[in-house]
C-alpha cells in the first residue's frame, strides 16, 4: 500500500490536512472584527437574537434564518470574532474536503487533494476568508453533488437512494442560508428527475420536492404561527424584486469575470482532459458548474464574494489537469501563488494595523456615548455589539438607509424610518467618509447632515478592513443623555 492509498482511507487525517490548509490560508485576519461588512453584520444579528429579537421584525435583513442562527449559537458559545472564524475556518476545510471527494470520483487521489486546497486558496481571494455565507453553506452543496454523483448507475436503474435524499435535504437546508442556492438546488432537483426518467413520475417528483423545500416551509409556517408570515415574505422574496440594479453592474461583472478566467480555464481544460476517460459523472459535474454560474450572473449586484459557489465545481472539474505529469504541477502552483499573493488577507502590513486602529474606534466611540444612544450610519455595524448600545432602527445593517438602490426594497420607508431615529435624540453618529455608495439616498444623507450641524464635537479616525484604510467620522455630543424609546419602524 502507498502513502497516497493509506491516506486517502484515513478520511480523519485527510480533514486535517485541509483544516491546517485553511488555517494557514486564513489566519492573518484573525481577531479583526472589521475585516468584512457582512460577516460583522451576521454577527450583530446573532448577538440581536440571543437578546430576544426577532429576525425580520426587530432587526432585518434579506437573507434566510439559518445563517443568523448559526452566527447564534457560536456566539451563545462564544460572543468573540474569532469564535465565528474559527467556525467558519472549520467549514472551509469540510467545503475543501468535500470538492476533494467529488474530485476523486473523476481524477487520482493526489490531483484531488490538490483540488481542495485550490478550493481554500480561491476562497481567501474570493472574499471568503471570514464568515460569509457561503462559507457555511457551500459544503451542504458538495454533500448534495456528492450524493448524485456517486447514485447516478442507480438513478439511471430506477432506484432512488437514501444518500439522494439527504442530498435533497442538504441543498434545502443551504437555501436556509441564501437564496440564491436554490438555482443550485433547482438543478440538482432536475437532475436527478432525468437521470431516474420514467421511473422519476409520481411520488419520488413529489418526494424531492417536498424534501428540498421542507427547511423553508418550516420557517414559513413558525412566521405564519407567529403572525408575522408577512414580513418573512417581505424580507425574503419582495425585498430581492425591489432592489435597483447595480449602475455598475456591467462593470462589476467584467472584472469579476477577469480574476475567475484562471479558474473557468482550469476547470475546461480538466474536462476537456477527462473526457476521453468519460467517468460518469464529468457531464452532470459540468452541468452543476453551469448552474452555479448562472445563480451568480442573475444577481442585481455583482461583488466578489459571490463567486464563492462556483469555486468548489469549478475545482472539481480542474482535478484531471491536475492529474497531469508538469503541466498540471504548473498550473496547481500558478493559480495557488496568483490567488494568495493577490488575496487582501494576506496584505499583512494593513492586517498589522486593523486590529489597533478597531480598538482606538471603539475607545472613542464608547467615550463619547455614556447613554449608548448610537447610529451607525456608515461602517461598522459590530460597533453596536461592541459598545452595549441596541440598534436604534431595524434597518440596523447602514447600507440599508444611505444605498440609493435599497430605496423601498425593505417595505419600510427608510426616510421616515430615519427621521424617527434622528428625532429621539443619537448622542453620537459614526459616519464613514465619503458615503460608500452610488447611487445614494440623497434624501437621509441631507436629513442626516441637518442633524450633525447640532453635534459638538467630531473626531475622525482611520481604520482597516479587507479593501484598506477607510475614513471615520465620530460625531457626538449630539443630544441630551437619557432614556430613548425605540418607536416601531414606519411602513
């Protein structure tokens, strides 16, 4: 027996060397509560939970439960940035070790090892080295490729099996995290119909169905128990319809193209070389990459982080060119040092400074807030969490009051909801400078620049995330300490 073969038996170790990949691909960012806006903010959230809020009604945003109750059970374990990191840490080797085992189904042992760790070093560039969602759920994705690929003699022959089902189950639970896995999900789900053919009418329909959406109804019927199905809906369909279009979208999607080109590359030529060998599952793989894609390219916004669902298809499919004697060596090589040299996680000189520079904002703002009566109308929403201080308004994610193309998309009325906030008095506001947005809602921004003529003192302080330095402005001594009734949000 060889190193390779022994190994690839001992699926315990194999995790381990993807979990020390992931944390020697992930570790520069650890600690830094403000790397990413978004994993900050499903960090809030889960904190907002565990106080008693409810998700969509007491604070809001567009994605699913089950990525904030993740964000909540680490942090009823562990309220700690690193907590969740090194959760998420955990998720990105089981997202690495399972691309690894799909890719094994198509190219040798060694080529699929290569695969997951590729996996790992397109996340670093991809805006996965935090928390973001995908980060969790990508590895229920692979579990459901996993199950399909490896049944597809048996779904051809009329059986339907168990590991399916699961499978089914797996990309309904990741719906749970963000809908737009239901592109996948969709395709798994038709997948599976023409692979079982006639066999595939009635009941097993019905059964793959139910199972894949069985998460979401759930959800839906304990919001509709609750009285409160209508801002489920709102939150998690509407509100998706009612976001504008990226002006820059067009843009935004051509470079999103160029940095994935090495990829998409790769991942035709393994096919390419694959093909003559034909392993059964090339083509349904192929076809799944398709998907992925085309889950990202209906987006109304492009950003990096959302090529993180293609990257474990795409990895899969560039196994066989791994598999090559020299070229397939070069080209693991090339695409590794590209994709970490190029990562910001590892622009160490500005990681050095984020952790210092996030600790003089939070003495500051904490100084000047001894009501914690806050806002937060730029960047960092964690400020809430780090300072005791309770959102002011369910919109507690900033974007969601300065963001031209957010107008509306949350059926509530996001100038009167600010108008309200304003009138019960912040004593300090934390503004980033300039207003990360275009188009902008003009209407707050001049409301809120009313409102800072009345504050006292201002202080402007830098500080560091996954894009670099960014410009903060405390404004405080703002109105009166004392208690602030938190109104309901306008509709």
């Amino acid at each position: 027996m060889t190193i390779g073969e022994g190994m690839e038996r001992r699926r315990g170790a194999v995790f381990a060397l993807f979990l020390l990949a992931a944390l020697a691909m992930r570790w520069p960012a650890f600690g830094e509560w403000n790397y990413a806006v978004d994993d900050q903010y499903f960090a809030l959230v889960g904190r907002r939970l565990l106080a008693g809020d409810l998700l969509y009604v007491d604070i809001w945003d567009r994605k699913p439960p089950l990525l904030y109750l993740t964000y909540a059970a680490i942090a009823w374990l562990n309220p700690s940035t690193l907590a969740y990191q090194l959760v998420a840490t955990g998720f990105a080797a089981l997202g690495a070790w399972g691309t690894a085992r799909i890719a094994r189904l198509i190219a040798p042992f060694a080529a699929a090892l290569m695969a997951g760790i590729a996996y790992l070093a397109l996340m670093t560039r991809f805006g996965g080295g935090n928390g973001e969602a995908a980060v969790f759920y990508n590895p229920l994705m692979l579990f459901t490729a996993w199950s399909i690929a490896t049944s597809i003699d048996r779904l051809r022959a009329g059986e339907l099996p168990r590991r399916v089902l699961l499978g089914m189950l797996s990309a309904g639970l990741a719906i749970g995290f963000k809908q737009s896995a239901a592109f996948e999900a969709v395709f798994f789900g038709i997948a599976v119909l023409i692979l079982l053919g006639r066999a595939a009418l009635g009941w097993r329909a019905l059964a793959l169905a139910a199972i894949g959406a069985a998460p979401m109804v759930i959800i839906g019927i304990a919001y509709a128990v609750m009285g409160h199905f209508p801002a489920l809906w709102q939150a998690l369909v509407l509100s998706n319809f009612g976001r504008a279009y990226d002006p820059g979208r067009i843009a935004r999607g051509l470079a999103l193209a160029g940095l994935l080109l090495l990829p998409f590359a790769l991942a035709a030529a393994g096919y390419w070389q694959a093909r003559s060998a034909r392993p059964a599952p090339l083509d349904f793989l192929a076809c799944w990459a398709l998907a992925a894609i085309a889950g990202v390219a209906i987006f109304p916004g492009l950003y990096l982080h959302y090529a993180l669902p293609l990257l474990g298809p795409l990895m899969i499919l560039a196994a066989p060119l791994f598999a090559r004697p020299r070229i397939g060596a070069i080209a693991f090589i090339a695409l590794i040092a590209l994709n970490l040299t190029t990562s910001d996680i590892f622009a160490l000189p500005v990681r050095a400074k984020a952790r210092p520079a996030a600790a003089a904002l939070v003495a500051q703002v904490r100084a000047v807030t001894p009501g914690r009566h806050l806002l937060v109308f730029g960047m960092p929403s964690w400020l809430y969490a780090e300072i005791g201080a309770r959102p002011p308004s369910i919109l507690a994610f900033p974007a969601h009051f300065y963001e031209g193309a957010e107008s509306g998309a949350s059926g509530i009325d996001e100038v009167a909801e600010l108008a309200r906030v304003l009138r019960a008095g912040p004593e300090t506001v934390v503004v980033q400078e300039p207003i990360p947005a275009a188009p902008r809602n003009e209407a707050n921004i001049a409301q809120l620049a009313d409102y800072l003529r009345q504050c006292s003192q201002v202080r402007r302080l830098g500080v560091y995330d996954h894009d670099g330095e960014k410009r903060m402005a405390i404004y405080s001594s703002c109105a009166r300490v004392g208690p602030v009734p938190i109104a309901a949000p306008v509709r």
